[in-house]
C-alpha cells in the first residue's frame, strides 16, 4: 500500500520497496482475532481484499508453483488479467502484473482466512478441470464460499489461451456442481442463471467423463 508522510492511528501494513513494489506482511492488515478491523480506513481494506485475493490464488497451489493468476491487476486503466503469482519454497508469495509492471511479495500469509493450501493436500491425485471465461470467472468467485476446496478451484485459476482453467479433484467438483446449482436457483438475474447453468452443464460433463469405467 503506497503511503504519504505523516501520521495516522492505524500504521500502513505495506511500504513500496522501489517504484510500483509493494512488500506486504499480510497479519499487519488484520486485527489480534485475525479478521479485518470494523475501523480499518477504506483504503486499508482495499489492500486487504487484493492481497488476501492474492493469497487465495497461491495457496491454491503447490508450493514452488509459478502461474498466470485469472486475477485482474487492481490499476487503472490496466485492468489486464493474467498477474503473475508464484507460490515461493521460502513461504513469500511474489506477484507482478504483467501489464503495468506493479509488483510485490506478501509473507505472514499462513494461517489466516485467506490460506488455501489446506485444500492442496500431498496426495490429491489426478487433477480434473474446465475452461470458464473471464466473466463465467468472475461469476464463480462471487458465488463460491462453501469449503475450501470449492473456493481454491476457482481462486486457483489460471489464464490459458482457451481461457481460463479450473482445476481440482472429480470429488470437490461434485461439490461445486450443487454450489452452482444452489446459486442459480437463487439469482434473480437471467443472464446471470443461463452462465451459471452453462458452467454447470459443463462441469457436468467433465465430471461424468472422468468416472472410471
């Protein structure tokens, strides 16, 4: 988080290492209970929503990963999608978008709410997935909260020629499927119950297909 001089209550969680680098200790944005403050400014949970996005997508996969993340980079106009995240052996996550050249490294991240690796268990198996749009995407993300497992599909997104690619086992896919379902039948949009009901259709398909035979 980029700061001016002066003082304030809270002290800024992120100070910019050089030009557009942020380092970031992820539990200096979050209270001794580890949410987020009920007083934090705005701007303070701004941060906290990018970078715990951040987090999400890492901790999605194995440590060591390198990938391009569905993430949207947070400047305007950038906007471009496809920041650049990596899962680092010596615990810090490291992204860049490859854009605007916005930067930076996030540590203190495990253990928080945002930490996603619990669902990237050492004996996951073969890996199942589909291709989703960007806006099928982003859909998911506001729709998806009920396990771990679930949201580190879609938070683990990566952006492909063909789209962007979901992933995880045949199991947590299934739980998906009723997560889908569950939403569309609550939407009040159509646009939006159509998506959902293509994405389902899709996954439907996929999973159907990975059945042993």
């Amino acid at each position: 988080m980029r700061t001016q001089g002066g003082s304030s209550r809270r002290q800024a969680p992120s100070r910019p290492a050089s030009a557009g680098t942020y380092v970031t200790a992820l539990t200096h944005l979050l209270n001794e209970d580890g949410l987020p403050p009920l007083d934090a400014p705005r701007r303070v949970l701004k941060a906290l929503g990018f970078f715990g996005s951040i987090v999400e997508a890492a901790s999605s996969h194995p440590v060591g990963t390198h990938f391009s993340s569905a993430m949207p980079c947070r400047r305007r106009p950038c906007s471009r999608r496809g920041l650049t995240i990596a899962n680092g052996r010596d615990g810090v996550i490291r992204w860049e978008c490859p854009g605007c050249g916005e930067s930076g490294c996030i540590s203190n991240w495990q253990g928080t709410d945002y930490d996603l690796s619990a669902a990237m268990e050492p004996d996951m198996g073969r890996r199942v997935g589909v291709h989703v749009s960007a806006e099928e995407h982003r859909v998911l993300s506001e729709a998806i909260t009920n396990s771990q497992e679930e949201e580190a599909i879609v938070a683990g997104g990566v952006v492909t020629p063909a789209g962007i690619w979901i992933s995880g086992r045949v199991e947590d896919f299934d739980g998906l499927l009723g997560s889908i379902a569950a939403e569309a039948n609550h939407t009040n949009s159509t646009k939006r119950r159509r998506m959902l009901h293509a994405i389902c259709d899709r996954v439907d398909e996929m999973v159907a297909g990975s059945a042993p035979e």
